[in-house]
C-alpha cells in the first residue's frame, strides 16, 4: 500500500507542478527511460556485468567461506590458531578494505570480484560457525548409542542439523554480495555494470537514468532473495514451516 | 541374534567433581537383572536414577564396581543394548523409516533384511501408513512410538527407558504404557524403566527397584508377583503401591492416601502431572 501511496503522490506532483525542481521527473519519462534501456540493449550490457560480478565473488566467498566455517566449527586447533585473527578482521567495516583492494587488483573485475567475494564470505563463515556449535548435545548421543563412525556423525547429524544456519549465512552472504556489487561500481569506478550505469545519469543530471537504476538494483536484490528463500524451503522441507512468505 | 541377556551391577558407585568438590551420585548399588526381566525404577529427581542407566547404555563411564552384560563388563555404547530418551530426539530432517533406519546403520545385515525389519517395527508400534511423515508432523506420544521402534529395530538385548512417558499428557501415556508391555511380551527382551510414576513402574515391572537420593541408593526391591493385565484398581496393585509410596517418602501409608497429587513429584522441579497436560 505504501509503495502505491508514494507513487500516486509522485505522479501527482509531477502532473500538477507542485514542484519545479529538476529533481523531479515524471514517471512518465522513467517509463520512457526504461523502455530505451531495454530496447537498446543497454540496461542488459551493465547488468550482465554486474550480476556476473556479483554470482562469480558470491561463489568464491560463500564456498571460501563454507570451508573456513566448517573448519572453524569442527577443530578447535583450527578455532584457536586462526579464530582470534578472523574475529579481529571481521570487524574491520568491509569498505574500508576497497584501498587494500584496488592497491593489490587495481580498479578492474579482479578487484571488483576480490571485494565482493569478501562481502559474502563473513557472513558464510560466521554463521556456519555458529551452526556447527549448536548441534544439540542430545543428538551427538544417539550418534554414539548407534555407534556411528565420525564420518557417519558429520553426514548425518552435524551437516544436517547445521543446514538451516548454513543456509542463513548463504542468505546472508547473497544479500551482502548484491549490495558490495554495487559498492565497487561507485568505489572502483571503471568498466561497465548497473552501478556505472546509475553514475553516468548522475554525472548528467539524468534523474530518470537514476531512478531506473534504483528500481533495477531493487528488483535484481529482490529477486535473489526470493530465490534463495525457495531453494531453502525445498531443501528444508522438514521444518515444516515455509521461510519464503511474500 | 536377540539373546536376552543377564545384567549384573554390583557395588556401583559414580561421582561427580564439581569445583574440586566430590558430588557423589550413586553409591554401592547391587542389582540383578534376569533375561527377559521387566525391571522398573523409581526415585524422586536427584537420586541418580538416569545417570544409573546413562552408565548402562555407556554414555557414562569413569565409575566404581562393575556393570557385567552376560558376564562381560559395558564399555562405551553399543548396538546389543537400546535407550529411549525422556524426549523423542528424533532427527526432523529424517522422515519416521529413515529415522528408525538409523538404528540399523551399522548392523552388519543385508539392505533387504534391514527394509524389513525398518517395516516390522513401524508395524509393531502401531504406524503403518506414518513411513514417511516427518517428526514435526507427528503428535509427541507418535514421535515417542518412532523412538521406541528406533531403539528396537536392532533387536538389542536389553532396552533401557529413562522416563519415556513423562512428557505426554495421561491418557497417551496410559496407552504407550499398555503398547510397551505388548511390545515387551512379544518381543521377550529386558527392560529396565526408569520412572518417577510408581503407578506405572507397578503396572510394568516384574520388579520395583526404590531409590532414595544423595547419593543414589537402593533402598528397596519390590517384587510385584501381580498377573498381567494389571488392574491399577485392584486391591493387591493398590496394596504394593502404597507399599511403593511408604518407602518412598518415609511416611505411614495413611498420610500418603490422603492428597491424591503424587507426592514424591512436589519437592522437585517438575511441574505437577496435572500440568503437564499442556505440554
């Protein structure tokens, strides 16, 4: 209802002229906008980049970070050697690593990759961390009354009853990477992406450029959440409760 | 391959180490329990009833005396002995066969035999038609069925119950409690039940095991020499379990009858039975 309220209210001040500001464009010519974007083809060069960009670090970072995490939760040799160094480094605001970044890769998808891999990778490790950590005492029993191996032990209680965190931090790590995407197209500004896309309309007072990008990015982060929520619920099914509800 | 074995503890003891503190939780406990004996235990909460059976089914070592199976002392866990918990713990991410299939993971039969036995035992607790529901479908006395098929489905020679039923409302638990000596008869193997219900431990056991706490001790054997189906009614089983009640709590039967809330239960944690209802 808000959304629609907001719109309404947009659409009217443009067609009344409450408004002088340049600021102001009528939707009219975001429609517009949007339609030459999608014709010409544009719209999908930048986005094409941008959402390769985003799947390519998002794998590296959230795989990257399955491993650290799970290695994390499952030695305590591993936790207390490397733990202390990966609790400090998280806690470092991820943009600030964007001048180590360009520093070491330069200004181009490396570097771009390299920040964005390191967006989802938190997230990954934290929360597979702390799902390894919470499998219940209780469950670890019947594994022992049963005799199972280690190997049987980590297949069929530890992974499982870690997933739902897993899947929280992948979640997490999806939403970060879409974000950290954008980040570096203003950050390491060069090549091609919907971010560039949206610095260009800036650059020229192209209002109806900005806004465009702004609903795209929206719609693309959106996106990605509904999908991550229905391969969770698939895959969750024995919760019994569905996490994908819009 | 079932063989319903002899299980012989004698002089146990086990204690715990709390802050350099020794806690005593058992002591000196010496009991006989025969192939094929329903053996029921009781005790208020503290007197190390279930660490008692803990050290049975060896998730418990580090104890005093000896815990003989058939002559040969219990370390560590193993498959020719089963437990069912106070709760289902069942895996949710496993349906009701695959969480009973479990049981059978590392038996050395073939696949064939153990799709067979997983069937046998859902039929046995009454399921059928339930193979591939997941626990967060089934009702708690359900998932305590699931439980049990689970810690059978092996054919161990002694099932061990560390209060199984507590968690159910009355009239569920007074049906399991019938469904568990069916399944008893028919599958002819120890039970040792660990219970704070001295209704139930007469209803089931061949024998009352009373407990008294810090440090858990044998206080009494009762033997309950009643014929089955027990009558909870009946003047002989209303008989012991004033008996029961009289060792329990130290006082002259008359005092017991007249509240007719379990006394033993008020002094503990637990809620009241009659709450436990909304559980």
């Amino acid at each position: 209802m808000l959304p629609l309220g907001l719109f309404v209210l947009w659409w009217m001040a443009s067609k009344y002229g409450w408004s002088q500001s340049p600021l102001l464009v009528p939707p009219g010519k975001v429609w517009a906008t949007a339609v030459e974007q999608t014709t010409s083809g544009q719209l999908w060069i930048g986005l094409r980049s941008s959402l390769w960009r985003d799947l390519a670090g998002f794998t590296i970072g959230a795989s990257a970070g399955l491993l650290f995490g799970a290695a994390m939760g499952l030695s305590r040799l591993f936790e207390n050697t490397i733990g202390p160094s990966f609790h400090t480094l998280k806690q470092i605001s991820l943009f600030a690593w964007i001048p180590l970044i360009s520093v070491w890769f330069g200004l181009g998808d490396t570097a771009k990759v390299a920040f964005l891999s390191l967006a989802a990778f938190f997230p990954v490790v934290l929360n597979t961390f702390e799902g390894i950590r919470s499998v219940p005492r209780e469950s670890i029993e019947v594994a022992r009354v049963f005799k199972f191996s280690r190997w049987q032990l980590l297949t069929k209680v530890v992974f499982p009853s870690a997933l739902p965190s897993i899947f929280t931090g992948i979640h997490l790590g999806l939403v970060y990477a879409w974000l950290a995407t954008l980040g570096a197209e203003y950050l390491l500004v060069s090549g091609k992406g919907i971010g560039n896309t949206m610095i260009d309309g800036r650059e020229h007072f192209w209002m109806d450029l900005v806004l465009f990008g702004v609903i795209v990015v929206g719609l693309v982060g959106f996106s990605l959440t509904w999908i991550a929520g229905h391969v969770e619920a698939r895959l969750l099914r024995w919760r019994g409760t569905s996490v994908a509800q819009f | 391959m079932a063989h319903a074995g002899t299980l012989t503890i004698s002089n146990l003891s086990k204690q715990y180490e709390v802050k350099g503190e020794v806690l005593p939780v058992l002591k000196d406990i010496t009991l006989t329990i025969n192939p094929g004996e329903f053996v029921s235990i009781v005790g208020s909460s503290g007197c190390g009833k279930s660490t008692l059976l803990r050290l049975l089914i060896g998730l418990e070592e580090d104890y005093q005396g000896e815990i003989l199976l058939d002559g040969g002392r219990i370390v560590g866990t193993s498959l020719e002995r089963g437990i069912v918990f106070q709760e289902h713990r069942l895996f949710p991410w496993l349906s009701v066969e695959k969480n009973i299939g479990l049981g059978l993971l590392n038996a050395k039969v073939p696949e064939e035999e153990k799709r067979r036995s997983i069937q046998e035992h859902i039929e046995l607790v009454g399921l059928s038609g339930f193979e591939t529901a997941y626990p967060y479908q089934l009702s708690g006395g359900m998932a305590q069925r699931v439980a049990i098929a689970r810690a059978l489905v092996n054919r161990p020679e002694i099932l061990l119950l560390d209060e199984p039923f507590g968690a159910l409302d009355a009239l569920t638990r007074a049906h399991l409690q019938q469904e568990l000596h069916r399944i008893w008869q028919q599958e002819s193997i120890t039970m040792i039940l660990v219970t704070h219900d001295v209704e139930e431990a007469i209803y089931l056991g061949d024998k009352v095991v009373v407990m008294e706490p810090r440090p858990g001790r044998v206080r009494r054997i009762v033997p309950v020499a009643l014929a089955h189906p027990r009558d909870r009614a009946a003047y002989e089983f209303v008989r012991i379990k004033e008996d029961v009640m009289r060792e329990f709590i130290g006082q002259p039967a008359e005092e017991v009858i007249e509240p007719p809330l379990r006394a033993h239960d008020a002094p503990s944690d637990r809620l009241p039975s009659t709450f436990r209802f909304a559980v």
